[in-house]
C-alpha cells in the first residue's frame, strides 16, 4: 500500500480546488491536489459569460453594491439559500475580482465616453464617465438589477483558470494528474483522506491529510444532454455518500440552461442574451416578453428555460431531426461585436453547426446545465458530519444558490468561495491534529481492490455502458425542467432496477491498469446513487421553488418547504438515500420571503414572514436616519468572513459627483432598509 501524506489534501483542478490549494500553501501548509485530467483543462475553463461582482464601474452599474448583488442572489434562489452565506458571497466578490486582476487576469475594460449597446432590442447610446475609462467592465446578465458580470470577451473561465493555475504553479503546488479518488478514508467521525487509483498504471494509493476538500464540480453527466464536461459525474458527491455518514444537500435542485446549441448540448453563453441577443420561435416572432414583460430575455434562467418548454409545447418550436428548438438571435449586435465579445461562440458555431452566428440564427433549447446541491457543508466549508472534510463550487451545497443559480454567481463562486473557504480550510490544518491510522487506511484500499477484483475476475453479464445509457435516458425523460409524481416515480423504480443490475457488472477488458471500461464501471455504480438522490428528492418535494418545477403542484409552498433536502445513504445494499430536512429560519432572514418577480405571485406564505418583515421595520426604525447602509444591514443580519477579508469594498460611484441611477424592480421591507 502506498502511503502519501500531506496537510491540505484537494480532490478537483478546478478553479474553487485551486483556490483553496492556493490559500493552503499560502500558509505554509503542504498541500497535494489530485485532477483526472491537466488542471488547465478542468471544466471551469468552459465558462463564458463572466462571473458577478458588484464593482459598479459602467453606467449600468451605478448605485450596484453588496446589498443589490445580494438581494438579486436571494431572489434568484427562490428564497431556498443561506443568506449568511449569500451576505458572504457578495462582500467577497469584489475582492476576488481585483485579486484576480494582480494573478494576470485581463478583464475587458470600460472606454470613456459613448458606446453603443443593444438594450430590449433597441441601439442605445450610453455615455461611460472619463473616470471609469481603464477599469473593469461588466455585462447585463439574467436575474440581476444591475450590469455587474466581470467578463473577458466570452472567454472569462479560460482566462480565469489560467491565471489561477500559474499561480499555483508559482507556489509550487503539486497536482497528481490522472488519478481518480474513488473512495474517502474515514473513521465515522473524522475523515483521514482518500484513497484514488491512477488512470494510467492502476496503482491504487492512499493520500492521508489533515483536511480534504472535495472540489470535483457538478453531476451533470447523469444526464443524457449537459453542457457539463465528460468529467463531471458527480464522483464528489458519490464519495460522502457512501461514506454512510456525511450529508448531500438539495440534490434535486438541478438547473437547465435555455441556450444550449441543437443537438450536441453545448452552451452558448447568456452573455449573448445580456449583451442583446433575442429568442425567436419557428415565426421569427420574439416570444419572451410575451411571458415576461419586464426581464423578457433576461429572467432568471430557470424562469426563460420553463418559458421556452411551454412555447415549444404550444407548437412554436422549429422542426428538426434532434426534436423542437427555437432560435437565438445575435445577428441584430453586428459582426464587430460578435467577433470580439462573443468569439467563443462563434467559433462554437463554425465548428459544430457550420453557420456564422452574425448572420444566422443559432439553434437552441434547454439542457441540463448545473447542480445546485452538492455535499452538504456549513459557512465555513466543512461538511457537519464528518470533521475535516470541507466541499467547495460546484461540489458542494455551500449554499448560495439554493435552488436557483444566477447566470455569473458559479464563476464567481469558485474563486469567491475559494478564497473564503480556503482560509478556513488552512484554520482547520493549522488547529486540529490527526493521528493516523495506516490500518484504518489500508482496509479502504483493501475494499476497494476487492471492488476491482470482483469487476475484472468475476462472472458479471451486464454491461457498464449499457446501464449508464439507461440512467441518463431515465434522468433526461422523467426528471428534467418539467417534474410531475407519477414520472418522478417512474425514475425511483427504473433508477433503483439499474442500481440492482449495476451489482452485476462483468468486463470484457480483464487489465488492470489503463482501461476504460473498468473506470466506466468503477463510476457507473456510484453515479446511480447519485440520481437516486436526485430524483428521490424531486418525487418527495411537492412544491415547485428555482429550478424545481413540479407540473402536479406548481405553486412555491414556503408554510411546508421551506427547507433544505438532506441526503444519506444507508449502507452498500441500500436502494434508495435516507432523507431528512433543514429548516430555513425564516427569523433570521435579511430578506424575507416574497414575490420573485415572474409570472403571477401565487407562492404559499410561511407563517413567519410577516412577522419578521415587521421587526425589520422595527429594528430599522430604531437605528434612526443616521445609519448608514453597513450599520443597518450589521443590525438586520451580522454575517462574518476570515478577518483579512472583512474591510468595505471601494467603488467608483463612491466619488463620482453624480446621482445614482435607481434601482429598478420591486422592492420589499428588506430592501428599502438597503
């Protein structure tokens, strides 16, 4: 057995697991990272659009600050986050931001004066002030009040994973490429670590650590159609689960995209709907703001997803050999802005469909795009149940998107929770021992060399492949944008038939160490679980909130559901997860619950609501008209960040003699007091 230890073990290559690598050997910490593929080529470098932070450099942003950025994070998660985590997330973005711009990130900048833009389908001209010419820029985006996505063209995850990845390199951080972790080191308590397998020689090792952050992204790849890389099976989460004890978190939140190009599922940007761009049905007719007349393009993307699933219901979607689709419309921003804001896409464009997107239409539909939940943690990173294991971005259910993610809040939240994160994680290494048990280690590499003894020696019929088809075509058929019980059902049973199968599983490729269809094997059986869970959650919470859109109970039930699905499994022999609920302490809340802004107000009232949005009034009434923003939102919500990054953010509207444009949108208790 090969021993390999370390203080800060990190399982993913990401942005968020660089991240925390970075402010572990920042420390002085010895740090391991382990990637199934070349850093570089993590699947953060597939972002587009940019990631949110409310600098408030442009026109558009002025009067964006943390309150603003806050409140749009909140609504956008249907009122289903952690607004502690949320107030933390805002605070730190801007941080991040300007940090990345010292690693050598290069974000498209304002230019003084007037520019042209394409706002509600319209050629506008906004005049950019000379103070914020060389500084930041920022794009409209879905869900927010403000022009707050931090971009560089279309290119903003390359550009970020880049830069972030030399700097790892700069400290010396090791990354063990092709090595898959395939199962977490622990006692009931305490996690040790984890034992991985080389995709190359098949050695199996066991990498013990004081702390093990699991950052292996989403599990969009239990899908049939994702814009999520090949990588991303939900093996992270698959790993906590079947330690018996740590927690998955609002499993059953998973978003879809609505501009993903027909029929091979890659995204296109909602850069190109923020900086103008259209949808359009087989008439030519612009259909959103016949739904949503004030965001139109740019609601909420679950909002626009639902919205193009009914239209293509009613009949208006274009025909095609791959299904309906409808179109987006980026032809109307010209070929200069195209070719240089959205050159990714077109590029995109060119090599999979063959057209030139600034002069034709690209054919879209929804497509499973993000996981919401991930492995369960508290504001720190750590996951409650098992001491020493901490999740970050896209693995982890931190949890500031609840059931819903802002288009630019992901991006932000790898680096941003990265950053935050990171420093509790060196805390934990810094404070806490481990005294380490190389027999407790060796029998989880015993275990899971059985595992592989029993695939490649023993007398299985099924194929891996066969059932890995089977679980996607159940997950993308019956637990996709629109949910109803009796196919939710449908998926537990068939879900739970592939499960049973999956404990059969025979090889036709007998080596043991470059093979893949022993890794399609290895994966496979943990991937089902991981869609019981999601598709267990979904049958068991009848309301619909976010991206949860139950067909058989639409209305958001915040008196019965306002609450956090929870996810363990019971033991190896198990079928289904064991659930139980986190309650959202609506007492505690900034923001009460209210109206989202979209469709008709119809969500069931918790009983708390009203009575918490009149001590707000109180509490602000007592704090007088002296306070400023920080005191009164201090008073409504204390919230707090590592010390080093609690200082106020600095921004251009600060000192610029001009007004503030107005915030537009409805407002409640909470963000009058703002």
């Amino acid at each position: 057995m090969k021993l390999i230890y370390t203080d800060s073990l990190v399982v993913g290559a990401g942005l968020a697991g660089l991240r925390v690598a970075i402010a572990s050997k920042e420390r002085g910490l010895d740090t391991v990272v382990l990637s199934l593929i070349p850093a570089k080529r993590s699947h953060s470098a597939a972002a587009q659009g940019g990631m949110q932070a409310s600098l408030g450099n442009t026109i558009k942003g002025m009067g964006d600050d943390e309150d603003v950025h806050f409140q749009d994070t909140v609504k956008g998660s249907d009122w289903g986050c952690d607004q502690d985590v949320a107030r933390m997330f805002a605070h730190c973005a801007p941080k991040a931001v300007r940090e990345l711009t010292n690693w050598g990130v290069p974000w498209t900048r304002v230019t003084k004066g007037p520019r042209q833009v394409v706002v509600n389908a319209e050629k506008v001209t906004i005049e950019e002030a000379e103070e914020a010419h060389g500084l930041i820029n920022a794009r409209d985006f879905g869900g927010t009040k403000k022009w707050r996505t931090c971009y560089t063209a279309d290119g903003t995850g390359h550009s970020l994973l880049y830069a972030v990845d030399n700097k790892a390199i700069s400290l010396g951080i090791p990354v063990h490429e092709r090595v898959e972790a395939l199962s977490i080191i622990h006692d009931g308590k305490r996690c040790q670590g984890v034992v991985a397998r080389c995709l190359i020689t098949g050695e199996l090792r066991a990498y013990i650590a004081k702390s093990t952050t699991i950052a292996t992204g989403g599990y969009g790849r239990i899908y049939e159609v994702s814009t999520n890389a090949i990588i991303c099976e939900g093996i992270g989460q698959a790993l906590a689960l079947e330690t018996g004890v740590a927690k998955l978190g609002n499993m059953e939140a998973v978003q879809f995209h609505p501009t993903a190009i027909v029929p091979v599922g890659i995204l296109t940007t909602e850069g190109c709907r923020g900086d103008g761009g259209l949808l359009r049905d087989k008439d030519g007719h612009r259909f959103m703001p016949d739904y949503e007349p004030e965001k139109k393009e740019l609601a909420s993307r679950d909002v626009v997803s639902r919205r193009m699933t009914e239209h293509m219901r009613k009949g208006k979607g274009v025909d095609s050999p791959y299904g309906p689709h409808l179109w987006l419309d980026i032809t109307l921003l010209g070929r200069k802005h195209v070719e240089t804001n959205l050159r990714e896409v077109k590029e995109i464009c060119e090599n999979f469909l063959g057209i030139d997107p600034a002069k034709d239409w690209i054919p879209v539909r929804p497509t499973q795009h993000y996981s919401m939940g991930g492995i369960r943690t508290d504001k720190t990173g750590q996951n409650p149940q098992l001491k020493g294991l901490f999740s970050v971005g896209e693995a982890a259910c931190w949890d500031m998107h609840g059931f819903n993610r802002l288009g630019g809040n992901s991006l932000a939240e790898t680096v941003v929770g990265g950053m935050i994160i990171g420093k509790y994680v060196a805390d934990f290494c810094q404070e806490n021992s481990l005294e380490i048990d190389t027999g407790l280690a060796e029998s989880f590499v015993e275990k899971l060399g059985s595992e592989i003894d029993e695939l490649i020696d023993g007398d299985g019929t099924e194929s891996p492949f066969a059932l890995r088809k089977e679980m996607e075509r159940v997950m993308m058929d019956y637990v996709g944008i629109f949910r109803n019980g009796p196919e939710l059902e449908k998926a537990v049973t068939e879900l739970q038939a592939l499960l049973k199968r999956s404990r059969n599983i025979g090889l036709k490729c007998k080596k043991r160490h470059a093979n893949p269809e022993l890794v399609e094997a290895l994966r496979v059986k943990r991937m089902l679980k991981v869609a019981l869970t999601v598709a267990c959650g979904a049958a068991a919470r009848t309301e619909s909130r976010g991206a949860h859109a139950r067909e058989d109970f639409p209305q958001r039930n915040d008196k019965d559901w306002l609450n956090r699905t929870l996810a363990s499994w019971p033991d190896e022999h198990a079928l289904s997860p064991e659930l139980s609920y986190e309650q959202l302490d609506v007492m505690k809340m900034e923001l009460p619950p209210g109206y989202r802004g979209y469709g008709i107000n119809n969500a069931i009232a918790h009983p708390d609501t009203e009575k918490r949005e009149h001590e707000i009034t109180e509490i602000l009434s007592q704090l007088g008209d002296d306070a400023d923003r920080h005191q009164r939102q201090h008073a409504l919500m204390p919230f707090e960040v590592p010390e080093s990054l609690m200082p106020k953010n600095e921004r251009l509207c600060d000192t610029l003699d001009r007004p503030t444009p107005p915030v537009v949108g409805e407002e409640s208790v909470g963000e009058q007091a703002l």
